[in-house]
C-alpha cells in the first residue's frame, strides 16, 4: 500500500511541487545504457562515413514526410 500512501501525498501538492516530482521521476527513468550508446555511436559513424563515401544516399526530407503522410 506503500504506493497508494505515496500517490495520495503527491497529489495534495501544489502544482510546482507535482511538476517537480515528475521530473525528479521522470529522471530517474531516464538512465541510458552505456554499452547501448557506444554501439549506437559506433553505427551512426558508420553511417555517415558511408554517407560520405557515396555508398548510401540520401533521402530528401519532402520524400521523407510524404512517407510518414501515407
């Protein structure tokens, strides 16, 4: 019940004092995953490196949105 007390007590607070507990929260979910992030870095390097090389091209952004738009 430990949840329910604590919902209770949140929700008797000012609003400012609502607003930053969300994002005190909020912030604590956010944690990225270190290993995640290198391989994600290291991707989109290669990525643009291919980019760069003419091995890939790019997509213009009207094309892109009138994807997105179907």
């Amino acid at each position: 019940m430990l949840t329910k007390e604590i919902k209770t007590s949140a929700l008797e607070l000012n609003v400012i004092d609502r607003i930053h507990l969300a994002e005190i929260i909020l912030d604590s979910l956010d944690k990225t995953d270190e290993q995640i992030e290198k391989i994600w870095v290291k991707e989109s390097e290669n990525r643009y490196q291919a980019y760069k090389e003419g091995r890939v091209k790019g997509i213009p952004l009207e094309q892109i949105r009138a994807r997105i738009k179907k």
